[in-house]
C-alpha cells in the first residue's frame, strides 16, 4: 500500500516568500499521476498541479511542481495572501488506487 | 464553466441509508469518469468510487465496498451515490468530482454535501 507523507505539517511564511512544500512515497510513483490540491478554509479542494508538474487552467505560474519515483516537490515562488491555504498531494495507481497526503498547512508568519 | 452541485445530505441514523445527487453542467458529462470523494470535517480526503463514462466500470474504496454504490444517468448529467448500512464513520463532506480512472486525478469539484450519521 503507498502511504503518502507530506511535510512539514505546518509552515508559516510571510507574502513574498517562496515555498517550498514536500510529498514522499512509499513506493515509487508514477510521474502521470501524482496530483497537488489547494483547499481554503469552506472551500472544496481545487486542482492545482497535474502529472506532477502541469498547471491546471488558471493556475499562476507561480507555483510549480517536481519531482520523480518517491519524492515530490511543490514550490510557489512568491506567496501571495491569496496563496495561504492546505495543499494535499494524491497519487493514482497504486493499492489503494488513489491516495492522498495528509496535508500541509501554509500560514502566514 | 463546469459546475458540480451535489444534494442529499443529511442527518442519517446509524444503519440508515441516504442517496447523494450531483447535477453536473458546463460540459459533456458523458465523455468523462466521475468519483465521490470525501473529507471529514477538518481532516484529510478519501477517495470513495468511481464509474467510468458510460457506467459499466465502477471502483469503491476497501471502507465502504459492499455498502454504497455509484451510478450515472448521462441522459440527466447527473451522478449518485446510495449509500446503505451508514456508520458514524460515515460522517463527512462529500465532494462529486470530475475524473476517475481516464485522468487519475480529479479535475473539478463540487462544493459538498454534508452526511452526519449519528443517533
């Protein structure tokens, strides 16, 4: 079973910023279907990076993906306010089928 | 622009049984696989099911197979979730999402549907 750990837990940086969050497996994954999600506080979650470094439509080249076999990396650049908010990284393929990290929090210092 | 609007939730008994509705608009729901995913209030997501475009093709997660069931009517773009032998694990938000196993990930979300199951 992939287990997917996301860290830090919490990370507290100020507007301007870059940051620079980790997604690491268990097992290897697929560089197709290692997704990140950005949820805000009442809000659904929204697609942000596919196939671990496409944008999804709207999404501002700010924030970027990496990454390869275990280890993933999401980073964006320079954090606007509107930036803070719970990233969550899922994979597909793997028992179980789909996967999520637990989560990080990005708040603002 | 893609709209997910999901209904049906409730307070449901332990045992108890609920139907989850999603209406989908702003594109051509039949090309694409549809999931449930949910997410207890303040905690992480889990992916529920999923059913290919045309329905013949369904995936339930190991918690709840054998007690809910995915379906589709394209002719109404619209995607369910009956969910039957509820537990208080249960308890959740249910998001209706666009994507299964054609894209591996999950491209547009509703806003969610709150299910409380507790006595």
């Amino acid at each position: 079973e992939i287990v997917l750990t996301q860290s830090p837990a919490t990370l507290s940086l100020s507007p301007g910023e870059r940051a620079t969050l980790s997604c690491r497996a268990s097992q290897t994954v697929s560089q197709y279907y290692l997704t990140w999600y950005q949820q805000k506080p009442g809000q659904a979650p929204r697609l942000l990076i596919y196939a671990t470094s496409s944008r999804a439509t709207g999404i501002p080249d700010r924030f970027s993906g990496s990454g390869s076999g275990t280890d993933f990396t999401l980073t964006i650049s320079r954090l606007e306010p509107e930036d803070f908010a719970v990233y969550y990284c899922q994979q597909y393929g793997s028992s179980p089928k789909y996967s999520f990290g637990q989560g990080t929090k990005l708040e603002i210092k | 622009e893609v709209h997910l609007v999901e209904s049906g939730g409730r307070l449901a008994r332990p045992g108890g049984s609920l139907r989850l509705s999603c209406l989908a608009s702003g594109f051509t729901f039949q090309d694409y696989g549809m999931s449930w995913v949910r997410q207890i209030p303040g905690k992480g997501l889990e992916w529920v099911s999923g059913v290919n475009w045309n329905g013949g093709f369904t995936g339930y997660a190991d918690s709840i197979k054998g007690r809910f069931t995915i379906s589709r009517d394209n002719a109404k773009n619209s995607l369910y979730l009956q969910m039957n032998s509820l537990r208080a694990e249960d308890t959740a938000f249910y998001y209706c999402v666009r994507g299964w196993d054609d894209l591996g990930y999950f491209q547009n979300w509703g806003q969610g549907a709150l299910v409380t199951v507790s006595s």
